[in-house]
C-alpha cells in the first residue's frame, strides 16, 4: 500500500482518500457509503445520532461498534427509540457493545422525539435535511486535501445546526453537522483525484 499527498493507494490499484487507509472496514465503508446520497429517514437518523456518540472519538470506533449500535437501538427506528424509558437508558448504559456515556444515550432519545415532530411537520427527514444543500456554485471547483481540512464547519453546517437545535435537538454542532453533510452525501468530499469520487455523484 503506497500513500503520496491526500490519497492512498492500495493492491487493488484503486486511488482513494488516505483518511481510510487505516482499516479494510474503513476502506469499504469509503468506497460504498461515504459521500454517497441517502435520502432515507431511518438511515438520516442513525447517522445523526453515531456523529453524536463518536464526539471525542474516531469514527472508526463507532464504525466497528456500529452493527451492535444497531442491535441496540432497535435499527434505529424513530418511532422506538422515541419511546424508549428511563429503564432503557439504565439498560444501554450497561451494554460494552456501544459507548457508554448517559448524556449521549439520553441526546439520542430526545432526538428521536424531535425527529418525530419535524417528521409531523415537515413529511420527512429528508425532505427537511436536503434543504441544506450546498449549491454548487459554492463549492470548491477542485478538492485537495489543502481545501478540505479548512472546511470542518460551512455556512450550510451551521445553518442546519443552528435549526436544528432551535427545534430542540442536541449534540448537533455545525462541526459535526458537517461531517454528518459530508457521510450523507449533501457534499461529495472525496478528493479530485479519488477513483471513488466519481461513483459517489451517480444519482445526485
């Protein structure tokens, strides 16, 4: 495995983002998720709520806790987890599978309860989250390396936070906001250059 400026290259001969160079589950999860459009509630809401419990961690430690995330949290399912007790809390707090932290379990709760409202109000998550999508004419004509790690936090990060947390919602920074925009595909992240990046615009 070789690695020049921003890319990593690997057996397969394919050139991809370095950032997943560290782990065969990271480098699938480049190449068949990241960057890729998802327009689904259930999927929309996972992911808000892992970037939530990864706040101080890596993503790749989330990432390999992911499928007993799932387990955990009923799939993820809005309606669910929206009902979960003071019980369940006790509950989850006790299982090594996924991070352990009350303020985070119980974020998640509460955002599965304002999910469920905006839901009410506004049809969709989705319809709700693609509101703030970059327009093109912002973004960057060439990504580099050098571009992307000035652009943790954007105009369009901070304004789906900023609306988020007016509705009640939690550990939802611009920052991680941002992340959350870049794994759900709003933005197509993956460097001028990655072999993955064209395969991420199909469908946008």
């Amino acid at each position: 495995m070789a690695s020049h400026h921003g890319f990593t290259e690997r057996d397969d001969g394919l050139t991809r983002c370095f950032w997943c160079a560290a782990d065969p589950m990271y480098v699938k999860y480049h190449d068949t998720e990241w960057g890729f459009p998802v327009r689904d509630d259930r999927q929309l809401f996972e992911k808000i709520t892992l970037e939530g419990f990864q706040a101080g961690l890596s993503w790749l430690t989330i990432l390999r806790k992911r499928e007993h995330f799932r387990a955990a949290f009923d799939g993820f399912d809005i309606e669910r987890v929206a009902r979960y007790t003071p019980r369940k809390v006790e509950r989850l707090l006790q299982d090594t599978g996924i991070v352990r932290h009350r303020g985070k379990i119980e974020s998640s709760i509460n955002n599965a309860r304002r999910c469920a409202e905006l839901i009410d109000v506004e049809g969709s998550l989705a319809k709700f989250i693609w509101r703030f999508e970059p327009s093109p004419k912002s973004r960057p004509k060439k990504l580099t390396w050098d571009v992307l790690r000035t652009m943790a936090i954007t105009a369009e990060s901070t304004a789906l936070s900023k609306e988020l947390k007016r509705r009640g919602w939690t550990f939802v920074g611009p920052t991680t906001m941002y992340a959350f925009m870049q794994a759900m595909g709003l933005v197509n992240d993956h460097l001028h250059g990655c072999d993955i990046r064209p395969r991420a615009d199909v469908g946008r």
